[in-house]
C-alpha cells in the first residue's frame, strides 16, 4: 500500500513528506511504547501512535520505519515536525483514534508482519 493511500484511508493530512506518498508501505503497526515499536514492527511499516514526542521519530528512524501516523488529531511541535523533515520520514495526522484508524487500514488490506496490532 502506498502512503498516499493510507492518506486517503485515514483522511489524514500530511505535515511532511508530500514528495514521498508513492512509497509502499510493507506492513502497519500501533504502540504508544517506544519498547513495543523497536522489539515488533517491521522495517518498512508505517507507525499509528499518539505520542508526539522526538523519541517517536528517532525510534522510527532507528527501527527503519517508513512513515509515521499520529492519531486523536494529535499535532506535534514544529521541532518534531522539522526533525521528520530532517530524516525525509514522511508524517500524517489524523482525527480518527488507533484502535478505528488500525481498523481502517487492516479493512483495507494492510496487515501486520509479525501478528503485532
């Protein structure tokens, strides 16, 4: 599935990474535990959470996360915003809470690696 996709799925808008919508997403996952996000999601997923915090992107960029969405109309701070920017890590926001917006994406056919939700 592709980022853009994804966009369309979860209404959501993007706030970096306009440029990048054609890349394909391998598998999707949703933790607010930066534990969870390293140990379970797979390289090339796209991470719902509703942390907003620069430990979130730099968790992303380490565990090779393909995009990150942040859930409950959550909107990080312009410096997360800008360290994003700085990873060319693509970031959406949407109103829709993790449990509806995972609901959303695995309806439409974008599944877990691991078996990880």
């Amino acid at each position: 599935m592709k980022i853009s996709e994804i966009r369309d799925i979860l209404k959501a808008t993007v706030l970096v990474g306009d440029d990048q919508l054609d890349t394909t997403i391998v598998a999707a996952g949703g933790s607010d535990l930066l534990e969870d996000i390293l140990s379970s999601l797979a390289e090339g997923s796209v991470l719902l959470t509703g942390i907003t915090t620069e430990q979130v992107i730099q968790t992303a960029k380490v565990a090779g996360i393909v995009a990150v969405v942040f859930v409950r109309g959550k909107k990080p701070d312009e410096n997360i915003v800008e360290l994003a920017r700085s990873y060319s890590l693509p970031v959406l926001l949407t109103r829709y809470s993790m449990f509806e917006a995972s609901g959303r994406l695995y309806m439409s056919g974008l599944r877990s690696l691991d078996g990880f939700w």
